[in-house]
C-alpha cells in the first residue's frame, strides 16, 4: 500500500486510477484533486 503524500490516505498501487512520476518515482493518489495538488508543487508535499 502506499499513502497518497497529499492526504495521507492508503492507496493501493494495484487500484489506483489516480498516479504520476516525479523525479523517477511513481506516486499514488486517491482522488483527481490531491493528484492535481501534488502536481501543481510536489515539493511542498514531499519535504515534510
């Protein structure tokens, strides 16, 4: 399982309809809104 790194929710890597690559690794998300977040400025999610 993996956290969406917006929301900290759990995320199946096997169901996930929502991820996106950044910097090499694949990130997943669960919904459209925490994976435009992220996109917009993935360090902000990433550095805490």
């Amino acid at each position: 399982m993996a956290i969406d790194p917006v929301c900290k929710m759990t995320v199946d890597e096997k169901t996930a309809k929502f991820k996106t690559t950044y910097k090499g690794k694949t990130y997943y998300f669960c919904a459209p809104g925490c994976k435009i977040s992220f996109e917009e400025d993935p360090e902000k999610y990433l550095k805490s």
